[in-house]
C-alpha cells in the first residue's frame, strides 16, 4: 500500500511539472508559453519561446508559425482560425526576439541564420511529443528565409508535412547596385567586424499602417516589434545573405508549399501614402513570386490582392482572402492524404 501512494505521489509530481513547464502567455484568452535555455552563444544566455493554444480533444496535427524580422508572434487571430479550423496551434518566438529577448542581448542579431535551426528543433520535437503526428510549418518575412533553409539541411528527411510562406524573405528589395555591389561588400566585412553598425533606424509607416492608434487595426508590444526598427549590422547582412544565395540556386524540397505573398509593392518613404495600406512596402512581390517557384517540386503559388506584407494583417477582405487561400491549400492536403 505504501509503494501505491509513494508511486502515486510520484506521477502527480511527474505530471506537475509537465504542466508547469507552460504558464500564461501576454496574450491572455487561454494562451500558454514555455521557455527553453538554450546553450549560450556569443552573447551569452540564450531562450526561445513557445506559445500555444490549449490542445484539442483527439486531434494529433498542428501548425507552426515562426515569425519574421523585428516581429514576434502576437497574431491571436491566426492561432484562433488554425484551431477552429481543426488543428493544434504553436508559434516560436526564436532567440533575440519578442518573448525570447534577454538584456545581455543585440535584438534580432545573429551571425547565420543556421542559428535558429535549433529552436526550430526543439519546438517541433516538443509538438510531436504532445501527440501530434502531422505538423504544417507557417512562416512569415524572414521567416520565410528561415524555415526552407532550415528544411534544405534535413537533406531529404523533413521533419514536416507542407510550408505555408506569408511574404518569404527571399530576396532584397533594392536597386541593381546596392544588391550587386554594396550587399555583397557588406556581408564580406561582416564575416570579419559582424557587429559592425551598417543601418540605423528605418521609417516608420510599416508599424504606422498596422497600429490602432496610428492607421491600423492591431496591438502589440513595440519593445518587441519597434516601430522605427533596430539598427542592422554587417554579421546580419551576411547571414541574410548566404541564406538567400543557397535559397535562389533553387531548393528540392520534397514536400508541397504554398507561397503567398500581395499582388503589389509600393516603395516606401518618408512620407505617409494610402497604398501603404494595400501594398507590401517591404519587398518586391515580383521576387517572391519568382524564387519562391524554386524552392521545389510541390510548390503552390498565390497572391492576394491588396494585402500588404504581412498578409495575415491586411484589411479585413484582403486578410479574409489569405485565410481563405492557407485553408482551402490544407483542406486539399488532407484530401489528398
């Protein structure tokens, strides 16, 4: 009888702590995090986060989304349509950013994109040891340059089911010199002086057209997603860079994606214009569309008419459309299956 109660003591110890791993995220309405500590870089002391909503009954599929540059998850429209949609939902907040932010560190900063493959590991090894055997992974902006490289090193053996790309970061969105002559001199000193300080703040009509209280409809944290941006340095823009080159020589990943991006850009300046509203001001849809075609053999491409860069935030028809586009592409995968 002893050893009865002594077990039982046990398991509810045991079970406790796996609850404990996950509290209450910022987000509120049922929203859980866990942070995990990760082996220190040249920084120092490194986490990355995972959110999630609360597990369906029964359902054993889920979606990963991953955010993009100076960005963090904060989207609980998106977590609410994957689940009402039948799936698990979880989103990583990846090392330097939103949730994972620690004072020892450079915002967003890294020196390979390669760095973040281990959060990416290690979110989807814990949604797989939660009971979910098929997982969709959903990535936005950089993002989107993050996720098909990371899949690229799995060299065959993808540990997912599809890729959903919301505006991919897969190429710069500047003139014929500057990516040509400046970038690549950029990214070569950056192997050498990375933390060399190459941009300072950019403009700010990118969070203006999202914010409530400026032209937007959205709220978030701006220590996390700044409005004016984080000065950019050199080792950064080379990891950018070695990403981008591996990602336009084309990729064979073996496995269907859709890519996603507005249906038109518009150049940003400093002065406010109304097609800041349905336009994506940050990168050339044109190259989305082009290089986004190589990343395999099972790739859908789509665009959205009047969203802008995040398409999951444009106004409210245009983002209805893009939760239209990801959900019928997942219906006809299921179907498929």
């Amino acid at each position: 009888m002893s050893r009865k109660i002594n077990l039982i003591i046990f398991l509810c110890f045991i079970l406790c702590e796996v609850y404990a791993q996950y509290v209450p995220d910022v987000l509120g309405d049922g929203y859980l995090r866990r942070t995990f500590q990760m082996p220190d870089d040249y920084e120092g002391k490194v986490v990355c986060t995972l959110v999630k909503k609360p597990q369906l009954d029964s359902v054993k599929q889920a979606v990963l989304y991953i955010h993009g540059y100076n960005d963090y998850f904060f989207q609980k429209q998106l977590g609410d349509s994957v689940n009402a949609h039948g799936y698990n939902f979880y989103a990583m907040d990846l090392r330097k950013y939103g949730r994972s932010i620690l004072p020892n560190q450079n915002p967003f900063f890294c020196k390979s994109l390669k760095e973040y493959f281990a959060d990416i590991d290690t979110a989807l090894a814990t949604i797989r040891s939660e009971g979910n055997e098929r997982i969709l992974l959903m990535a936005h902006s950089t993002g989107g340059l993050i996720t098909p490289y990371y899949l690229n090193s799995k060299k065959g053996e993808l540990p997912v089911d599809g890729l959903i790309l919301n505006s991919p970061f897969l190429d710069w969105n500047f003139g014929w010199f500057m990516e040509k002559v400046v970038l690549p001199t950029v990214a070569f000193v950056g192997k050498l002086f990375p933390n060399l300080t190459v941009q300072g703040q950019g403009d700010p009509n990118y969070a203006y057209s999202l914010l409530k209280q400026y032209k937007g409809e959205w709220e978030f944290d701006t220590n996390w997603k700044m409005i004016f941006g984080h000065p950019k340095k050199a080792g950064w823009i080379k990891a950018i860079q070695e990403a981008q080159q591996t990602v336009q020589k084309g990729l064979k990943l073996d496995c269907p994606i859709l890519v996603m991006s507005s249906n038109k850009s518009f150049p940003e300046t400093e002065t406010w214009h109304e097609e800041y509203m349905t336009s994506d001001i940050v990168l050339d849809v044109q190259d989305i569309q082009k290089y986004g075609e190589k990343l395999g053999d099972k790739v859908t491409r789509d665009t959205i008419p009047n969203g802008i860069h995040d398409l999951i935030l444009s106004q409210k028809p245009y983002r209805n459309d893009a939760y239209q586009t990801i959900f019928e592409w997942l219906n006809e995968l299921t179907v498929d299956k």
